[in-house]
C-alpha cells in the first residue's frame, strides 16, 4: 500500500523527471529519503551529454557513500 508520505516523494521525482526533460534529458528523478522522512539528496538525469553513468540513482549511490555512515 502506498502511504501519503510515499506519494509526497514519487510526486518529487516527478517534478525532478520533469526538469530533466525540460533539459532534453530522459525524464526519469530519484530521491534519497532518510528513515525520519527527510530528502538527503535528489537529482534527475544527465545522460543527455552521452556519459550514461550520469542516471539519477547512480548519483545518489555516490552522494550516499561519499556522505553517510553505515549507521
């Protein structure tokens, strides 16, 4: 089931999908979320330039190890 939280940050990748194509970007958005429910990073795509290791979630992977503890 889907809570209103989870729509909250589906509606935000959303939004960030958006700004991705706006930029001639494959629309797709991604965000981290702390288990408080607080946004720690988000981005969208940046593949457009041809480096196709630039989709979103491998940027939150990499912002998620160069930033967070294993805590």
């Amino acid at each position: 089931m889907i809570s209103d939280l989870d729509l909250k940050y589906l509606r935000r990748c959303i939004e960030l999908a958006k700004a991705a194509l706006e930029r001639g970007d494959e629309p797709f958005g991604s965000v981290l979320v702390s288990a408080k429910g607080d946004i720690l990073f988000e981005d969208h795509n940046h593949v457009a330039g041809g480096d196709h290791t630039q989709h979103p979630e491998f940027n939150l992977a990499r912002w998620a190890a160069a930033n967070m503890t294993h805590e």
